[in-house]
C-alpha cells in the first residue's frame, strides 16, 4: 500500500469513507442458513440442473449465485432513512427482504416468474428504476451469469478458456435466440399445444439425439455384444472390466501378471461378487464368482502406491519398474470382467474370448493426439506411457467417440432441412448472430456435441468401476480435479442405460434447456482475457480462479480437443484454437512459471491488474462480489494457513479496494460439518467490496485496533440479528474487521512496517473474542458463573471452594445455582450439569428461579433430542422467563466457547437451536395462537446427547 495522510478524522468520518454510494443489503445481513441449506439441497438435484450440460470444475450453487446478486443489488434499508428511520424499522425491512431471498433461493421456485419479478422490481427501486448489466469475466461454468439473467438482468460473461465460453453459450446466450419457438424434428412440434421457453430447442435435442443413437448402433453395435451369463440368459453389457498387465520381474517365469486396484465387482448383502485369477500354464486366467468369501484387505488388489505384487509367486514390483514398462510400451491389458444390465441390479460373467476379439480393433483416423501437459501434480498417466489425449482412450472408444461426432455434423444438416421445411427462412450462421434455419441448425448441433461431449470422461482407459453398494457403475475420470492414473479400468457400453449412456446423455442436456429461465433477451458469452477487457458500466460479480487449486485449461484440454472436432465448423470463434489458452491463464502453474515464486508472481501481478482495471470503470454504485474457494485448515487463532486466502485479500486491498463484508457460502450444512470436525469450513468465501478513496489515510496499530473495538460489536449485532449460523459467525466477522483494515492506505506497526492481512486477521480473531466476551455483563448471575465455569472445566467437576469463590464473584451462590436447577455441589466437589443430566419434566412458567443459562441448554438440547417441533412448543412459556434475544447471544456465546475447546458435540449442541431460532418463533407463535398454554408440561430425556 502506498503512503498518504495519517488518519486524523473521527470514527465517523472513518466510517463514511466510502459511503457515498448506498450500502447494500450484502453489506450489512444475508439469511445465510437459508442460502446454504439450498446450496446443499443443489448437490443431490440432476435432472434439469445446468451443471449436467457439460462437467466444470469448482462450479458456485445456482442458490448461493442468486442469493449475492440480489443482495448486491438491494439497498440495505439503513441506507434508506427516509423510509426506515427506526432500528425496529430497519430490522423488520430486513426480515422482509430475508424471507423473499429464502424463497427466491429454492430450486422449485427458479421460474416462479411471479416470485422473480418481485425480486426484480426490489432491485429496480434500488437501481433508479433499471436493471443493470452484470458481468463476470471469470465465468468458468456459467453459474453468476444464468442467476443474472434469470432475474432479469443484462447478462455478460467472458473467459479466456474455451470449453468455459462454449458453456456460457449455451446457457445465456443461445437459449433465448429462440425462445417460445415450436421444434422442427418431422411430427415433434404437434405433441404439445405451446412451446414455452427453450422447450421447443429441448425437444430438438432430445429427438436428433434420439437419431444419432439410432444411427450410431446401426454402424457400430456390432462391436458391442452382449453377454451370456449363467444359465444362458443374454444380457446387456454395462461395461467390460479390463486389468492393465506388466511382466513379472522374475526372468526364469516372466508372467503377464495384472495390476488390480480391488477384485470386487459387488459387495451388496447376497448379491456379492469378485473376480478369481490364477496362473495355469503360464497364463493368468479369470473367474468371476458370487460368494462372500473375497479376498479382503491387503490380499484385495495387487498394485498400491508403493508398488505392486505378481499374483504367481508374490514377487514385488517396485512403481518405478511399473512406470519403465510404461514408458517403454511393454503394458499390456486384460479382460478380467464383464458386468451386464439385469432386471435387478447387475450380473457379472466371466470373459470370454468373444469379447475380448470384440475389442480388438484398430485405431481410427482423425483423433485428437495432442500431448498432455507436463504437470505431475494434476497428469499422473504420462508416468506410465499414456502421453497424448488419444492414449486416454481405447481404439473401441475411439471409433465410438469419432462416430458420434461425424453424427453430431449430419444431425446439423438434418436440422437444416427440417428447419426449412418448416418454413423458417435461411438466414445467418449462429455465430454471426443468426436466428433463422442455419443459426437454428448450429444451436441443436451445438447441445448434441456438448451432449456427447460430457460422457467423454465415462469413456476413457482411466475411469474405474465404483463397486459400492448404491452405485455399481463406471466412474467419472473427474472425481478430483486432476487426470489420475488408473490400473484396472471399466469400458462402458454407450448403448446400455447406465453411467455413460448416449441416450440419457441427451436427455440430461435436453432437461437442462427444458428448465431454463427463457429470458426474453440474450446474454453474451466472449472469449476474453479478464486482465486486458473493459467493464464500462457493468457490475462485477466473479469467481476468480484459485490461486494454485485447479488447472482449468489443462483439464479443459480433455474435452476441449473432442468439441473443436466436432465444432470447428460450427463455433469456428470459439474452438480457434488446437488447445485452449496457457500462457494468459490466471492460475499459479509452478510448472509453467519456473517454480512456485515465479507462480506466485504471476498470479498476483495478473490479479492486481483485472481488478485495479475493474475499479477504474466498473459500475461503482453498486459493490464488487468476489468468490473464495476457501479450503479450511487449522485458522482459529492465524486467520488462515491458506497462501491463496492472503493473496486474494492483499491483492483487493492492493488494487485499492476497501472489503466491506465477507460470507461464507457452504455446500455443506453446518452441523454435519462440525460432527466430522470442521467446524468452519466453507466451501467458498464472498467478498463484497467497495472503491477506496484514493485520498485514505495511513492508521497506527492501536488506532486500528481501537477502531474494532468501536465498529465490530454493531456489526456483530447486526449479523446476529440475521438468520446466520454460529458456525458462520467468526467467518462472517472478518467482513467488518478486514473492512476497518483496508479502508485505510496502510496500518503502520510499532516498528514503521506495514501491517500484513495475515496479522490484520489475528486481531480481527482478538477483537472478536473480546467483543463476544463482552456480552457475559447483560446475563443474569447464574448465566454468567455457568459461562466462567464452562470455559474453565467444561462439564468436569472440580472442587466446591472454587466454585463458591466464582459464584460469589458473579452475584449468585451455590444454593441459588442449584435451586436454579443447572448445578450440584457435594462431598467437596462440584459440578455444571450437562444437558444429559437435566431430567424429568420442566414446567418453565412454574419454575421458581430460571436462568438465560438453564432456558438455553434446555431448548439446546430437546432440538437435538426431539427436534424443532418440541422446542417451538417451549418458547411461548420460556419467553415470559428470559429474554429471547438473550438466549439467541448465549448460543452464539456457547457455540464460541465450544469451538476453541474443540469440543464438535457442544458446538453442534448450540449451532443446531441458533441456526433455526428464526423457523422456531415463527412455529412457537403459531402453536401459542392455536393452544395457549401448550408446552407448559414437557417431558426431557437427554440420554441421546450425554456429553
């Protein structure tokens, strides 16, 4: 940071550095359980979902999307006074506000058009009336720019990788070029009286997909027989399971020996079954069989990551031989194998050489043979002499993959044909900006490719068989962002309907085109460099890359190699190039930049500049929103391990930048996070952030430091106030404390030097204990003794002198402790009693003496025995006890103090009632108008959550 003026201006002027814009609604409160429990729904919704148009890596939830687009654009109602001038105002505009997000966040309500256009005319009142374009110049997989145009917005996307364009096509700019228009395949158009949308386009594709496995099977079915299993019974293959081979290093008995990760086909309950191999004669031969009586642990496989064994006599094999033999061309494969479709489940058969003959066919021509890039941390397969994209497939493969996509040409022009015979003029090509026969032809030509294209990865010589109960199926080759090697492999049969099927392939694109929001006006997906393109007017909301996590070109490569095949006549702009771009591409490559500091130099002189460009003509009235894939190590008390979490913060505060708030958006709902314990992993970080003015002041360390103190304990209330988790509270917090350190040109230590984020972070995490601390003064006396006495011993006893001189310090005693139902002193020693230990009935409006303390691990514990339904019951009567605000702090409170002991069950305990309190009085006051004294009796049994 450079240096300028020392701060000299009052906190007030501090904190109006920047406001000259209105605060946004991101910028103060967010339903973030809400958000996040949507965004961990999303995994487990397929069908319709646009992440099934086309595999990406580190895709954003279309919820969490959605969810910051419209809080980036919504006034936050403090900004408007005129309207909201009360606190109690404001809080109940914000509750408004929260519940038409949590409604606008469900998957079932995408194309509410009713509910969007509620949300779209809150972001014209806070907008002048218009809806403002936003672009995201990193758009990977097309989430941000989908949610901005399906509420309405103008939306842009860019990227410097191909196959990430290509996406974005498909997702906001072709989709509506025709929408609500009927298809053109003979006789499809009749089924259905209107085509909203994408309907008609999502027929089209379903139907030529529907042509081209027809066709496909014709000109090569022969090569996939079927199998006959025991009985005589024929069935259709699912896939062949294959076993790569090197000679044992035994030159007296040079066997062919296979190298098996695991000899399980299936290991569900009575339908077991594993593969049997033997040497006889020389040879290994292979039997499937169906018992329990596998081989288990160690026997289970011959090749790990130390080596590998010969199944003949147990000779090792060290990797480096293995990888010789590699490189050298010596592995051979195996036919261990083959799984059939039955009408339950699968069966599995011993090979035969019919189908080993089937497979052995020659190479076709026209295959992509571009080298794999040299990077032995993502590309394991060139250690073993798999070196081109071709080598990645079998010769079956790719004559089937080279079929579909001559297929995918010959559907364009039946498309053509059909287009015109409907009476739909000629007209321009797609990527001239056509919108007639031609431009319509190239639209379903390119869904058929991205269709047959998304498979690729079911169909390699590297993807493996998942035996696992609910699945057995072929693997995907991407289930980490990275090419592994793979020693045993399953051939996928393209015309059975399992994993890696074409005609569901089709189906899975089709549905995402039937579910698309159908907007009215075309976004614009183009090929751009996000360090070098304008952003004159337009509003920021972007997912950057993450320093060093995901190689996306080089991973893009495996697809992008297939589309430009099938594509370069139809996306010529797009699929240019023979590979997709490298040298420009923002990601830290130590393999690219001579090591891991020319990496890093790279990364953050590229990422100063996109966002020092972004600030000099973005739209500014509106804040930037940058995504964080933030993978959590141990931060509690340093911020964070992690370099690229540094980076991304130096380099928005370098590129001038004041971070106004930060949320962390999780795919993972927070207490089965804190039962694994990761009580504060976040699957990505949001950084809202505003201009900062290039006349800020430099600050000292105390000063800085004294500003937390006097900002963080508003922020808190305010994001308490909110639907926030408290496993998201600490997280969350870092928003208004690194807001207080970047709204300066510098923070100078005691010793001149900068003060670094990293050490900015450590004090946010202080200053936060602090303020959190500070609430014990406004509980009662017994609340505050159980506090003092949990964060010393927990639910442990220790000695009663001890406790009678903290009891007395707290303005309470030990009989009063007791009587309040929540301690026990005896025989010299003494104890807080855990929720387990809280029996028999509590009547809360009877009870003589109650405490916040008692009220909050009650309720605490009966959500986590009972669930919210029996809590909610309790409120009406605890609310004429204790202050129901107060309870909400002591949970947050609890939840803190839990965290730093490492204590998961405790967090859980208290994340779990404070997470839903907002669900819980909306209940409590319907059960209060429906049976007044309702809950005034309830039975406790705490035995399931004993500490």
């Amino acid at each position: 940071m450079t240096q300028t003026t020392n701060d000299t201006s009052t906190t007030a002027e501090r904190q109006h550095m920047t406001s000259q814009y209105k605060k946004k609604l991101i910028e103060t409160s967010l339903p973030l359980e809400a958000i996040n429990a949507e965004a961990s729904r999303e995994k487990s919704i397929r069908h319709g979902h646009p992440s099934t148009l086309h595999l990406y890596w580190a895709r954003r939830p279309l919820a969490a999307a959605r969810a910051v687009l419209f809080a980036q654009l919504v006034d936050d109602p403090a900004s408007r006074p005129e309207e909201f001038p009360t606190v109690e105002a404001q809080d109940a505009e914000r509750a408004r506000l929260h519940e038409l997000l949590g409604k606008l966040v469900v998957w079932e309500n995408s194309n509410d058009e009713q509910l969007l256009e509620q949300a779209r005319n809150e972001i014209r009142k806070s907008n002048d009336g218009q809806l403002p374009a936003v672009l995201d110049p990193f758009a990977g997989g097309g989430a941000i720019p989908l949610e901005a145009q399906r509420l309405g917005l103008e939306a842009h996307a860019s990227d410097l990788n191909p196959l990430a364009v290509l996406i974005n096509k498909a997702l906001i700019e072709i989709p509506p070029k025709f929408r609500g228009q009927a298809p053109v395949f003979p006789q499809a158009a009749g089924t259905r009286s209107e085509w909203r949308r994408a309907e008609g386009l999502a027929e089209d594709v379903r139907r030529y997909g529907e042509w081209m496995r027809y066709e496909a099977e014709k000109r090569i079915g022969h090569l996939y027989p079927r199998v006959t299993a025991e009985g005589g019974t024929e069935h259709t293959v699912i896939a062949w399971i294959w076993a790569r081979t090197v000679r044992r290093q035994n030159p007296a008995n040079p066997v062919e020996v296979p190298l098996v990760r695991s000899w399980w086909l299936s290991k569900k309950k009575g339908k077991e079954a594993w593969v049997h191999a033997e040497v006889v004669d020389g040879e290994v031969r292979y039997e499937v069989r169906h018992d329990s009586e596998g081989p288990t642990g160690d026997d289970d496989g011959t090749v790990g990551r130390q080596g590998g064994i010969a199944i003949s006599d147990g000779t090792p094999m060290s990797l480096n031989y293995i990888r010789e033999e590699g490189r050298a061309g010596r592995i051979g494969v195996h036919l261990i194998a083959v799984a059939g479709e039955a009408k339950r489940g699968r069966v599995y058969v011993t090979p035969t050489p019919q189908h080993v003959q089937a497979a052995g066919i020659e190479r076709p021509d026209d295959i992509p043979e571009g080298e794999l890039p040299k990077n032995p941390r993502d590309f394991k397969t060139p250690n073993y002499g798999l070196t081109t994209w071709a080598d990645l497939f079998t010769n079956r493969q790719l004559v089937a993959l080279t079929t579909l996509s001559d297929l995918v040409i010959e559907a364009r022009a039946k498309a053509l044909k059909d287009s015109l015979d409907a009476g739909r003029v000629s007209g321009d090509r797609l990527e001239d900006g056509g919108r007639d026969a031609e431009a319509y032809a190239d639209a379903v030509a390119t869904y058929l490719a991205l269709a047959i294209d998304r498979i690729n990865d079911r169909h390699t010589c590297v993807t493996t068989w998942d035996n696992s109960i609910t699945k057995e199926q072929v693997r995907g080759v991407f289930s980490r962002q990275a090419l592994a090697m793979a020693w045993d492999y399953a051939e996928a049969n393209p015309f059975a309907r399992s994993s890696g099927s074409i005609l569901d392939t089709f189906d899975f694109v089709a549905k995402v085109l039937d579910k698309h929001p159908g907007a009215a006006s075309a976004g614009e997906a183009t090929q751009a460099d996000a360090a070098s393109r304008g952003y004159a007017n337009l509003v920021i909301s972007t997912d950057p890359p993450y320093y060093d996590n995901i190689g996306y070109s080089e991973l893009s490569d495996f697809f992008y190699v297939w589309l430009r095949r099938t594509l370069r006549n139809i996306q010529s702009k797009t699929v240019g190039t023979m590979l997709t771009p490298k040298a420009e591409e923002l990601v830290a490559n130590p393999y690219r930049h001579d090591g891991r500091a020319g990496a890093e130099k790279f990364f953050v002189e590229g990422f100063n500049t996109v966002f020092e460009r972004i600030r000099e003509t973005a739209n500014l009235t509106v804040p930037l929103t940058v995504y964080y894939a933030y993978k959590q190590q141990d931060i509690r008390d340093s911020g964070t391990a992690s370099t690229g979490w540094h980076t991304l913060l130096d380099g928005l505060i370098e590129a001038g930048w004041e971070i106004t708030a930060t949320w962390p958006m999780r795919s993972e709902l927070g207490n089965r996070m804190i039962a694994s314990g990761k009580n504060a992993l976040a699957s990505s970080i949001v950084l809202s952030c505003r201009p900062r003015p290039d006349e800020a002041a430099a600050t000292t360390r105390r000063a800085f430091v004294a500003a937390l103190k006097t900002e963080l304990p508003e922020a808190l209330r305010t994001l308490m106030q909110g639907a926030i988790a408290p496993v998201d509270l600490a997280q969350a917090a870092i928003g208004p404390g690194i807001s207080v350190f970047s709204r300066y040109s510098r923070v100078r230590e005691a010793d001149g030097s900068d003060m670094s984020v990293k050490d900015a972070l450590v004090l946010v995490n202080a200053t936060l204990d602090e303020v959190i601390g500070d609430q014990e003064s406004d509980f009662d006396g017994d609340t505050r003794f159980a506090i003092k006495w949990y964060r010393q011993y927990g639910w442990t006893q220790e000695n009663s002198g001890i406790a009678d001189q903290l009891a007395r310090s707290s303005d309470t005693s030990i009989g009063a402790l007791e009587r309040g139902g929540i301690f026990e002193a005896k025989g010299g020693k003494a104890r807080l009693l855990a929720p387990s230990v809280l029996e028999g009935i509590w009547d809360a409006a009877a009870d003589d003496r109650v405490s916040v303390w008692e009220a909050t691990v009650r309720l605490a514990a009966v959500m986590a025995k009972d669930g919210a339904d029996k809590v909610a019951e309790l409120i009406p009567a605890v609310q004429k006890r204790v202050n129901l605000d107060a309870v909400k702090e002591l949970g947050f409170l609890l939840f803190h103090e839990a965290e730093k002991k490492r204590d998961s069950k405790d967090a859980g305990l208290f994340n779990g009632l404070v997470s839903a309190w907002g669900d819980l009085n909306e209940q409590a006051r319907k059960f209060e108008a429906e049976a007044p004294r309702l809950g005034s009796q309830q039975a406790f049994d705490f035995d399931d959550v004993e500490d």
